[in-house]
C-alpha cells in the first residue's frame, strides 16, 4: 500500500506540475496555456500528491 501511494503522489505532483506551468503560461503547446484555472488545478493536484507521499510515509 505504501509503495502504491507513493506512485500515485508522485505522479500527482508530476501532472500537477505539468497543469500549474502550462496554467501560467510558462509551458506552451496546450488548450490549458494561459488559462488561469489550470494552474489551480495543477497547485491542488501537486498539493495532494504530496500529502499522499507524506501519508505513505507514516
């Protein structure tokens, strides 16, 4: 269980990384560049990625 927690955080955290970047128009090449809610998206799947790893972790 722990390993497959730690697989999906850091997943998290990699696609989140992905949405908030292309979300403030750091990363072209997407319909989410330049749209602000994408990288909310991306700051709160980033945020559970790590709180996933961190439960993983206890």
């Amino acid at each position: 269980m722990k390993r497959a927690l730690n697989i999906l955080g850091i997943l998290l955290i990699l696609i989140g990384g992905v949405f908030f970047l292309q979300g403030i128009n750091i990363l072209p090449g997407s319909f989410m560049t330049g749209e602000i809610e994408w990288a909310v998206y991306g700051a709160l799947a980033a945020a559970l990625g790590f709180v996933l790893i961190g439960r993983a972790r206890r």
